[in-house]
C-alpha cells in the first residue's frame, strides 16, 4: 500500500535559524491514523505546518513531503491554495481562536466550498447545514447561523471540523484537537474524528501531547523529541514494548489507575532550548542509559515502520 | 477603595450607558433634522389648498405655480394650508408673517424662535438646512477617509516588509501634512464653488489615524488562528482579507472614525468661520459663524452667533458622545 502521505527527512528552520524539525520521516496511510506526539515545543506545530506550507515567512524547509506522489515543497504557492481544504486540511488546538468572532458558523463551513467548489452563496449555506449535522450537531440548521460565542467548546471544534471537511479532503492534520476540550467532549470528538477516518478512508495526522488520545483514536504513533522523531511504529507495539528510553521515560509518566496514591514518574531535565545545536542523540542529557557513543552520532535501528533512534534501546 | 470611589463607582457604568444612548439618540435627531430639513422648515407648507389646487408636499416638490408664495402670502389666500413647523426657508429674506418692517436683524420673539439674520432670513430654519452641510461634509469626509486609510493600513499590516515601509512612511509624511492651512492656500488660489472639494481634501488628507490603527489590528489580526484556518481552507490573500481582517480591524477603526467626523465638522466650521467654505448662499453652520462676526457686537445680535455655535458643540459632542461609547462597548467584549 503506497502512502497517502510521504514525509522523508524534512527539516525545517525558523526566521533566525533555530532548526525546529530535523530529518523527520513519517507516512499517513488512507483509513489510518498516526499519531504525533512529544512535549510541547519539540516542533509536532511545526511539522505539521511545514507540511501544510504554512510556516511563517522566511522559514525554510529541506527534504521532501509528497501527497499521494505530488511533491508539495515545490509545488508553486497557487496549486498549494488549491490543494488546501481541497485535498489536505487542519483543525486547532483552540477552537474559540479558530473561528472568525464576526461570521456566522455556517458561513464560515461554506467558505471551502466557496473557494474550491464555486458554489453560489445558497447553495454553500445549505451544504454546511448538511456537514454540521454529518459532525453530529442536531439542529444543524439553527446552530448554522449562530455566531462561534454561541456555541460550546465541543461544539466549535466540531464545526471547524465539518469546515475542515467541506471539501472531501484525503488528508486531515488535527492538532492537538481536544486538548481544550472536556474531557467527556474529547472522548466525543476522538470517536467523530476515528469514525471519519473509517467511513470516509481519511488519513489522519493527529497532533497531541496526551498518550492516552494516541492510544485511543491512532494506528501508528511517532513520538517526536527536540525536532526529531525518536521512535515510531504501530500504537500497540511501541506501547507495549517501548524501545528508545524516552518513550519508556513518558509511558512511566502516565497516571494510571493501578499506580493510585503513588507520585507519578517524572522525567528529569528540561527539552533543550528552541534551536540549540547538540551533537549526537538529543536525549542524552536526560538519558539514564546514555553511552559514549550517543554524543557522537544517532543510529538509525529499524526498517519501515518500526523504526528508533538509540544505541541502548529498552529490553536489551 | 476610597470613600469617594465607593461614591462614585456604582453609578459609573450605568452613567457611561446613558451617555451612549444619548449621544446615539442626539446623532438620530440630528440626521433625522438633516434629511427632513425641507419637511421641518420651509417657504412652502407640507400641503396647501388654493385656486382650486390642492398641492401636496410643495416644500420638496416647488410647484412653479407657488413661486411667488410663501406660507405667510398664503395664509391669506389659500382655502387651507398644513404648515411646516417653522414656516420660513433658509434663504427667505424678511421672512415674516406678522408684516413687521423694523430693520433686521431681527431679536429672537414668538415668531422667529432664534432670531433672524440682517436680511431676515430665519436663524432656526438656517440651522436646520446647516446641518446637511455640516453633516455631509462630516461623514462624507470620513467616508473617504475610511476607504483610504482601511485599504492602506490593512495591506501594510497583511504584506509587511517593503509595502509596510513604504506605507508607514506614506502615512507618516500625511500625518504631518497640514491640513487646515493647505485649505486656507487653497483658498488664496481657487474659489470652491461647492461643497464637494472640502469633502474630498478633508478625506484625503485625514486618513493616517485611520490607517495606523487599520494597520495595527492587521498586525494583531494575521497571527490569529481563523487566518490561518482561513489558510488551510485554501482562502486567497484577498479573501481573507476581505472576510476576516477588515471585519475585525473595524471596531477601533469606526471609533477613530467618529472622532474623525467631529473632528471634520470643526474644521469645516473654522474654514468657513474665515470666509473659506461652502459658497453662499448655502446654509452652514460655520458660514453662519462667519455671518455673525459683524453683528455680534454692534448692533449686539448674539442669536446670530451663539445659537450656531450652540449647534457645532452639541454636535462635536455627539459624536464624542457615541464614539466613546462604542471604545467601551469594544473593550468591554
């Protein structure tokens, strides 16, 4: 099965020069999730954005992003205006900030449509009365033309959704999309977005910070530190037998109910600071394992999709 | 808190909300006076029966037949008449109906409520024809500058860089460009001979303000996560522009934008009050200003001038009124 989308050594670099991503590779299949998670800070924002063309002016990005074998780094701005919300879309983080105070929800689901699909006003209006009720919002038709302070927090990012979907796109990158939510209403929106995936055979890039949403709504997780993805492979898998210490190090970090009235594990240090250059594996300050050798150069263990970056992996 | 500001505190907002609603009540009179000034006060009645005829609404339409009438020939003469409520024109001269004949100007009594002018043209019915000139001259000036300064400071804000340089220093080099002694130049070289001029240089040169905080908004605006997630939807720059930065950018625009109209009001009135300004015979408040300079000590005719003056402040505080009003109601969401 070839990939919906074939992220291969990107790298991307702020204004100023601070490397936020570094040779991160990763692939979303059609009908399959792949979770990207690590500590705030550690560029899964900024890889997602590369991807989506959308890192500030004067950032550079290196290596290559191919969506179903077309190259989006190259790709002129005006195809990539047309590729988004038609073919690739995002959801936020923060569905308050993500819709526009002044419009109307449903005009703000038509926009896509507007854009890409030329739909007259009307028709577009009718369509996201459609999408919102497809993203379970009853009285679709009433909540169509409220205003986003009308609605509820769920209910925000259940429309961004629907917008996000207007136009049937392949590929949807959400980031860190329940992170402001309740957490019955993320439990609501993980299972909208997991069933879209399904039905509709949408690839998914889900963007967290929270173990227990990978393990919940992804097939394939990246665990991402200080811009380089240090271990990815199936959920079940690297969550069952972890391999690079930092992923072990952040599923002892989970609060569980078995561990109840024990503190919870913590890992010690702090993620190297935006853009600071350290030879050899960027763990290793922090590492309990850490060799000689892992200030000299990072291996590279593993083949297709089960893949780490460590000399003294977990279980040897 | 202090004794003091526990005095005052409690009634403040609610103090600050009835100064809104009464600036937004006074800016409806006055528009509502400037639109239906031929309805309020007239030469001709709101409908007259006479020869036979009935006209209805001669004030706004001038039948040629009433040319030579005016509501107090017609008094006399025609079966019945509605009247306006002041039934003199802006441009009557010795407009009465009592048939006085004392040299004008005229004190303010029962007939003329504010006095007449030294051709006896009625003050009060001047006034109300003023504020068209005033108003139109007020918003139509900021109007333009809206326009102007919407357009430049939301691209210098959006595109940054080059275009930001070169707008700033643009809008930088308007701000210092005087604006009230250009006029007075002006005026040296041509005669306006209407109204339209005034408007246009006025909205012309008074956009910086307008296009600073445009600017500053756009700035604040395009880091925000629906300009993005208007990006991610495929929305061209000029989309999301339109859509969502110039909505957004608004709120502290109109505000500037109402002061600006007090503002534009002021220096209409101090042009005309020197002679430079709508052309007679035209109703303006600052042309009645400047009328008033020759009476207003000898033979004391103080109507004339504290009337018009009455108008022009109430009006500058109108509109601060209301644009204080809507600064609030934006810091307050």
């Amino acid at each position: 099965m070839s990939a919906l989308l074939e992220v291969e050594r990107l790298c991307a670099e702020l204004p100023g020069g601070a490397r936020v991503v570094d040779e991160v590779s990763f692939s979303v299949f059609a009908g399959r999730s792949l979770g990207l998670v690590g500590e705030s800070g550690c560029g899964k924002t900024s890889a997602a954005l590369a991807v989506m063309r959308l890192l500030p002016d004067g950032a550079v990005t290196r290596g290559s992003v191919k969506l179903s074998g077309e190259s989006l780094l190259e790709a002129p701005e005006a195809r990539i205006d047309e590729l988004r919300g038609s073919q690739l879309s995002m959801i936020f983080q923060e569905p308050a900030t993500a819709l526009n105070p002044v419009l109307t929800v449903g005009s703000q689901i038509a926009e896509g449509l507007t854009v890409h699909q030329r739909l007259k006003p009307r028709a577009a209006a009718a369509r996201a009365v459609e999408l919102l009720s497809s993203v379970g919002i009853a009285d679709a038709e009433v909540k169509a033309r409220a205003y986003p302070h009308q609605l509820s927090g769920g209910m925000r990012q259940r429309a961004l959704i629907a917008a996000a979907l207007a136009c049937a796109p392949r590929l949807l990158i959400a980031d860190e999309p329940t992170t402001a939510l309740d957490v019955t209403v993320q439990a609501q929106i993980l299972s909208l977005l997991t069933g879209l995936k399904r039905e509709r055979g949408l690839g998914l890039l889900l963007i967290t910070h929270d173990l227990g949403v990978v393990s919940a709504a992804c097939d394939d997780v990246a665990v991402m530190y200080a811009g380089r993805i240090v271990e990815q492979g199936p959920v079940a898998e690297v969550f069952s037998s972890p391999r690079h210490p930092y992923t072990a190090a952040l599923l002892k970090a989970r609060p569980s109910l078995q561990s109840r009235g024990h503190p919870l594990e913590a890992l010690l240090g702090q993620v190297p600071p935006l853009g600071s250059r350290l030879e050899g594996c960027r763990f290793r300050p922090r590492c309990s394992r850490a060799l000689e050798v892992c200030a000299v150069k990072v291996p590279h263990v593993g083949e297709g999709a089960r893949r780490y970056e460590c000399h003294h992996p977990v279980g040897t | 808190m202090t004794p003091a500001e526990e005095l005052v505190l409690p009634w403040r907002p609610a103090a600050k909300k009835g100064r809104g609603r009464l600036g937004l009540a006074c800016l409806g009179g006055l528009v509502v006076t400037a639109l239906g000034a031929d309805l309020l006060a007239s030469d001709l009645p709101l409908a007259v029966r006479v020869d036979a005829h009935t006209y209805l609404l001669p004030a706004l339409t001038r039948p040629p037949q009433l040319r030579l009438s005016n509501q107090g020939t017609l008094a006399q003469t025609a079966e019945w008449q509605l009247g306006t409520p002041i039934p003199f024109g802006p441009n009557q001269t010795f407009a009465t109906a009592t048939g006085r004949t004392d040299a004008a100007p005229w004190a303010p009594d029962r007939e003329h409520l504010l006095g007449t002018d030294e051709l006896g043209r009625d003050v009060l019915a001047r006034l109300i024809h003023g504020s068209r000139a005033s108003l139109s001259i007020g918003f139509g000036a900021v109007l333009i500058s809206l326009l102007v300064g919407l357009l430049l400071g939301v691209l210098a804000g959006w595109y940054r860089g080059l275009v930001d340089a070169c707008l700033s220093r643009l809008t930088e080099m308007a701000f210092t460009f005087p604006t009230f002694f250009f006029f007075i130049a002006l005026a040296g070289v041509l005669r306006f001979t209407s109204a339209l001029p005034l408007v246009i240089g006025m909205g012309l040169l008074r956009w910086p303000d307008i296009a600073r905080l445009a600017r500053a908004e756009t700035l604040k605006l395009r880091e925000l996560d629906f300009v993005l997630a208007a990006r991610v939807l495929g929305a061209s720059d000029a989309r999301i522009l339109w859509r969502h930065v110039v909505p957004n950018a608004l709120p502290p625009v109109l505000v500037a934008a109402t002061f600006g109209v007090a503002g534009a009001i002021l220096m209409e009135c101090a042009l005309a009050f020197l002679g430079i300004g709508v052309p007679a015979p035209t109703a303006s408040w600052g042309e009645l200003l400047f009328q008033a300079q020759r009476y207003l000590v000898h033979p004391g005719a103080w109507w004339l001038a504290v009337f018009p003056g009455l108008a022009v402040a109430g009006t500058v505080l109108t509109m601060n009124l209301v644009g204080e009003a809507l600064q609030d109601l934006q810091s307050r969401s």
